[in-house]
C-alpha cells in the first residue's frame, strides 16, 4: 500500500504544480496583454495633450488676442486627466495581475504542503521528502517571476518601440523614381500641360491648367482667393503628385528627376514666412550654407534689410526668436527675399513676395529683384496687381482654371476679369495709381 500511495501523492503534487504554473502563466499572459492596451491608451493621451500644449505655444498670439487662455488651458488639462485615468487604469491592472500570480503561487504552495503533509501523517512520505517537496515549489517559484519579469518588461518595451516603428514606416506620398536623375542643366524654361489637381477629391482646385514659361521670362498668375495661385508654386516643387497633366522644367518631367535637384534648382518667398530659432545670418543662408559672410550681406543689401540689420546690437548674429517672432512680418518677408536671392537659383517664385512691405521699400525691393532675376526664369504669385505689371505674361485664374492670358496692357484692353480686378485695387488703393502712371511711364518694376 505504501508505495501506492507514494504514486498518488507524487501524482497529485505533480498535478497541483502544473496547474499552478499553467494558471500563473495564463494570468501573466493576460494581465500584460490588458497592460499593453491601456499603455498605449495613456501614451496616445498624453501625446495629444503635448500636441496642444506645444500647438498653443506656437500660436501664444492668436490665444493672447482672443482671450483663450482659459479656454486652452481646459483643453490641456482635459487631455491630461485623460491620461491620468488611462495611467491609473495601466498600473490598476498591473497591480491586480500582480495580486492573481502571487494567489496562484500561494494556493499552489499551500495546496503541495497540505498534500505532502497529509502524506507525512499516512505515512507514505517523511518529514524529509515534506521538506524537499516545499523546496521543489520554492525553487519553480523564482523562475515563474524571472518569467514574468521578462515578459512583462519585454511587452511594455515593445508598445514603445512599436509606436516609434510606426513613425518610422510612415512613408512620403511623394516617391523617387527608381531610375530617377539630376535635373539636367538648363536656362529654366517650365511647362504645365494640361495640369490637373485636388487636395480632395470631391474639389477639384486646378483644370487642365496650360502654360509656358519662356526661358529667362517673367510669368504672373493672378486670381481670386481660392483661385490656385500657391498651388502652382506646390506642385512645382512636387510636395503633391498630379491627378492629371504633366509638369516639366528644361524638358525634363518632375516625377522623373531627383527631388534634391529639383528642389535646388528653385528658390521661393513664401506668403507666410517661418525662421528658425538662430542667428540672422543662419536664416539667410539656410539655402545656400556654403555662402561667405560677404555674399550674405550682399543678398540683404538687395532685400533692404541690411541696414536694419547694422542697426541691431549683434548684427547678423541677432536670433530671431522662434519662428522669428522678435521680427516684423516685412523683416521677416525681407529675411525670405535676401535668402532667395542667396540661393541663385534656376527659377524664382514670388508668392505675394512683398504683401507685408510698405509702399516704399516695396518698390525699392522691385527694382533690386528686377535685377537680380533678370535672366532668371521667374514666376509670380500675386493678389495685388501694381506688383506684375512689367510681366511679360500675366494668367488670370477663375475656378482652377486660366481665364485670361496676355500683358498687362492687352488685359485691361479687354476689359475682362483683370481688367475689373485692377479697377476695383485702384478704387481700393488710391496709392497704387502712382505705379499705374509708371506702367505708363515704363519707368516700374516687377515684383
């Protein structure tokens, strides 16, 4: 009988010890898995609160001007207690999936030390086999935390790895061509043909836009807000893929060549003008880093804003701020006009180049770009109309698409759309009539 009830108990106590790893396992496994979501719950919540947290101190003026302080700071802390409660979710799971595996080793230990003691007073172990089956289940103890340890610290690695991982696989919309070359030297002639384009689907912004850029000559496009003015300047750069049409410079199609060789060959003015937080000097040159101090002072010369420059207590060494908040919108516009000019490049785009300049030293600005692009294919974005009437050709959009083409005096000859733009601009800016009187004097300049 004796050894009989030897094999139950060892069959008993090998049963006890396998459900208890099995159940430990199956609650480690779970709790982490239940640990993993709510992780990434709380990450997700607090990213989107530091996205507005650094959103809001971007665009400190917009919330001083309108008051939204409060309004900000709510949203903030909404995100916040979000994350909080995600947070005290994660470690609420944690803790209770904790408390499960110690239950389980504990049932476990106390159900192999009733078994064996039960077996010690049949008779049919002694006190030593009682003794080194408590020291059998102690020692599986360890490794079944060692287990859960590792599984839970590789898990919660993993769902931070997994979100840099998908940062890393996202990928641009805009693709190289595997057999993609160099933009081939040229004087910088541009063609649309038939250019068809949509930020979304369901509206249509440019239909089956036609246009030549001669090399060496100056092209304007002018329209109503909405119109697709600045889109033409994006897809030239190639940051959107046509729906329709082909784009080409010096006969060479964009999605053919290199994006670096695209991109060097033109320099652009923005509408809205961004700094980076460093020196004047940096910002200028941020095209073209190679250039001397010499050849940068130059461009600020042309872009008249060097003598506000010598001005300033460090000079070209002066930081602008982030997103040049300590400069003006025109020193900032001027600071984007010298490093255009810096870059020397094949192709020029003025996208409402001198909007936030006074009369002035717009024009001053004019006469220094007329001579610095003369030769350089050039093309002008526009809503005031005194800035492109030296233009070789000027485009009038309408609803995506050209309305009218021609030189300044031929459209208002025409008594078309340009024609009604450029009286309404006169009605509206009486000062604009002295660049009328130039025009006709052919003493102006383009912008």
């Amino acid at each position: 009988m004796m050894p009989q009830a030897t094999n139950t108990t060892t069959g008993i106590s090998q049963f006890i010890v396998a459900l208890t790893t099995a159940l430990y396992i199956v609650s480690f496994v779970i709790g982490v898995e239940r640990q993993r979501a709510a992780l990434r719950e709380t990450t997700s919540a607090y990213t989107e609160a530091f996205a507005k947290a650094a959103d809001s101190y971007l665009n400190y003026e917009t919330i001083k001007y309108f008051g939204g302080e409060r309004h900000v700071r709510s949203l903030f802390d909404r995100s916040l207690t979000v994350g909080e409660a995600k947070g005290t979710l994660f470690y609420n799971i944690r803790s209770v999936t904790g408390l499960i595996q110690a239950l389980c080793l504990t049932f476990g230990l106390g159900a192999i030390v009733v078994a064996a003691a039960r077996a010690v007073a049949g008779g049919s172990m002694t006190l030593g086999d009682f003794v080194l089956v408590n020291a059998y289940m102690l020692q599986l103890i360890r490794p079944l935390g060692n287990l859960s340890f590792a599984y839970r610290e590789t898990k919660m690695g993993l769902t931070y790895v997994e979100q840099m991982l998908v940062l890393l696989d996202e990928r641009s919309e805009i693709v190289e061509a595997p057999a993609a070359y160099a933009l081939p030297a040229g004087p910088g002639e541009i063609v649309f043909a038939d250019v068809s384009f949509a930020y979304d689907e369901r509206r249509p912004v440019l239909d089956r836009v036609s246009f030549r850029v001669p090399p060496g000559r100056t092209l304007a496009v002018v329209g109503a807000s909405g119109a697709g003015k600045s889109t033409l300047s994006r897809l030239l750069f190639r940051f959107y893929d046509l729906a329709g049409g082909q784009i080409a410079i010096d006969g060479a199609a964009l999605p053919d060549v290199t994006l670096t060789s695209l991109r060097a060959a033109i320099a652009v003015v923005p509408q809205d003008t961004a700094l980076f937080n460093d020196t004047l000097a940096y910002n200028i040159a941020i095209g073209a880093p190679q250039r001397s101090r010499a050849e940068i002072e130059d461009a600020a010369r042309l872009a008249e804003i060097h003598n506000f420059i010598a001005t300033l207590p460090d000079g070209y060494d002066t930081v602008v701020g982030e997103r040049g908040l300590k400069l003006s919108g025109g020193e900032k516009q001027r600071v984007a006009i010298a490093r255009a000019v810096l870059k020397q490049p094949r192709i020029f785009i003025f996208d409402e180049a001198t909007s936030a300049l006074d009369s002035h030293t717009e024009r001053a600005i004019q006469r220094n770009l007329e001579a610095v692009s003369r030769g350089t294919t050039t093309l002008i974005i526009a809503h005031r109309l005194s800035t492109v009437v030296h233009a070789d050709e000027i485009l009038v959009l309408d609803g995506g698409r050209v309305a009218e083409r021609g030189r300044h005096e031929a459209l208002l000859a025409e008594g078309g759309l340009y024609a009604a733009m450029w009286r309404r601009q006169q009605r509206g800016h009486p000062a604009d009539e002295d660049v009328q009187g130039d025009v006709e004097g052919k003493d102006a300049s383009y912008a």
